[in-house]
C-alpha cells in the first residue's frame, strides 16, 4: 500500500487537470507547463501510488478504473483544500484561480453568460469557464464550483442558494395566431400544434395557474418535440406551434411583437432559479461573489 507520506500532493492537481482536459497537450496548455513536464508529473505520480491512472494510445488517453476513483478522491482533497485556504484567508483577498460553472444553455448565455463578464472585470486575476448543458452534472466528478439549476432539486447532499424564480408563458409567432387563432380558454389549446420539450417528464401536458389561483391541466398535440430550450424557442418563432417557454427567454421577443403571448392570465407555478455548490463549511470566495452578482442583477431584472 503506498504511503501518503511518498507522494506529491502537487500532482494532484496535475492529474486532475489532465482528466478533465481529456489529453496531455490541453491539460499542459491549461496549467501553463510544458507537455513532457506534465508527462513526468503523471508517471511519478502513478510510481508513487503505486498503479497505472491513465491509459496512453496514440490517439486518445483513458483513465483506468483506479483512476477514476482516485481522480473523484484527488478531486475531493483539492477541494478541501481550497477551502481551507477561504477559511483562514481574509475576505478582502482577490480572487484567483478557476471559476467553473454549469448552467442550463438559454439561462447560461442570456443571464450567466453576462453575470461573469461583470465577475471578472471586477476580479481580473480569476478565469471563468462556463458550461452549458440541459442536463445535470455531477459537481464532483466534472469538477463543477457551482451549478446553477432552474426549477425543483432533486434531493442531494449538495448546499443550494435560491437566486430568484421564473415562471412560463404560452406564446406562438404573429403568423401562428394568424393561421390558427387566439385560444379563449385552456381546452382551446389541445387540438392546436404544439411545440414541445422532450426532456421533460411529461412534455405533452401543460400545467397553468390562473393569476386568480385557479389551474387547468391540457395535454396538446405534438407538432415537433426537441431536446433544448432555444430549439424549443427557435420553433415558435418559425411558426411552428404553441410554446410554453421561461419569461427570462422570450420577454424581449414579446416586446418586440416577434412572439404573441396566448392567454396572458395563465402562466406556469413560479419556479426557483438556485446555485447549488458541494457542501462545504466555508463556500470559496470566488463562489460566493458569483453568487452575490446573479442576485444583484436578478433584483434588478425582477423588482419586487
């Protein structure tokens, strides 16, 4: 069994970085080294350990199934690392290093996108990564700081901070209502077109609230069923059918007349908008000022 006391907990990093890079060459362009340094720093690491972490071809490299486990481990000391130094560092320090950060693709380039401009002028020494995916990361293993995530969680051992809410509207494109009509009630919507999510649980029914409390439940008629919110919105647009999309992504195309909204009385339950981060006792600094920026910018977009 290898002694924690042979091995260089530098490499670590390292070794986490090449993971997460996929390759030598993006990792060494990453960490600012050399790629035969990086190299070096891999095969001392896998002698002190004691067992191979990587798999070299000529045209990939894999992790093998101890690597795996000791990068979710590497990643985990890393962390704890990390925040031991915010624990014991002052508040008023700058924030350096590597922000990485999740967010659905709409949320992530119309409002999380725009938030970490603001971050890293303010803070020009931290590097910001963002990456955007409709489906839930896992914040450990991909080496996510903080995820921000829209609508119910799932139950996890993860910290969330509500951010703010958002709630959904029923629209189609200028040229749709033309063609099909404006609906008079929630049942008017069942024969016509829809456009509609296929990642979620039930992409076919509408569940509405009346701004009165009242709701009705509709199940549509499928006219195109997508995997994303902005093909979801790019169909509308097109005249493809009703959509039910989030106000924060088509409030302007509202506005601009672009979209009609159907039946402006009814919308979807309020849901949270939240950053869930792992659990830690002292959330790193460059963690909570992104958060601290989502939420001043949010109360700007939505007063209460």
């Amino acid at each position: 069994m290898a002694d924690v006391r042979n091995v260089n907990l530098n490499r670590l990093a390292v070794f986490v970085a090449v993971v997460d890079a996929g390759s030598l060459s993006a990792a060494a362009t990453r960490l600012g080294l050399a790629k035969t340094m990086v190299s070096t720093h891999m095969q001392r690491l896998e002698a002190e350990v004691g067992a191979s972490l990587l798999v070299r071809t000529t045209r990939r490299l894999g992790v093998t199934e101890a690597g795996r486990a000791f990068y979710q481990a590497s990643v985990k000391i890393l962390r704890a690392t990390e925040d031991a130094l915010n624990a014991v560092s002052g508040e008023t320090s700058p924030l350096r290093g590597t922000l990485r950060v999740s967010a659905p693709i709409d949320y992530g380039a119309l409002v999380v996108a725009p938030a970490l401009v603001e971050l890293r002028r303010a803070h020009q020494e931290l590097d910001v990564e963002l990456l955007g995916s409709d489906q839930y990361v896992d914040l450990i293993a991909d080496g996510i700081d903080v995820a921000i995530r829209l609508g119910r969680l799932a139950n996890s051992n993860y910290r969330a901070v509500k951010l703010g809410s958002f709630v959904k509207w029923l629209v189609a494109s200028p040229e749709f209502v033309d063609m099909w009509g404006t609906p008079n009630t929630p049942t008017d919507l069942a024969p016509l077109p829809y456009c509609a999510l296929s990642v979620l649980p039930h992409p076919l029914t509408l569940e509405l609230r009346h701004v009165d409390g009242k709701t009705a439940s509709v199940r549509c008629q499928a006219a195109l069923l997508v995997n994303t919110a902005d093909a979801c919105r790019a169909a509308t647009l097109a005249g493809g059918g009703v959509g039910l999309l989030t106000d924060f992504s088509i409030g302007e195309d509202v506005a601009a007349g672009r979209l009609v909204r159907l039946l402006p009385q009814w919308a979807t339950a309020p849901a949270s908008i939240q950053a869930v981060f792992p659990p830690t006792s002292h959330p790193p600094a460059k963690v909570r000022a992104l958060i601290d920026t989502l939420k001043r910018r949010l109360a700007v977009e939505q007063p209460d």
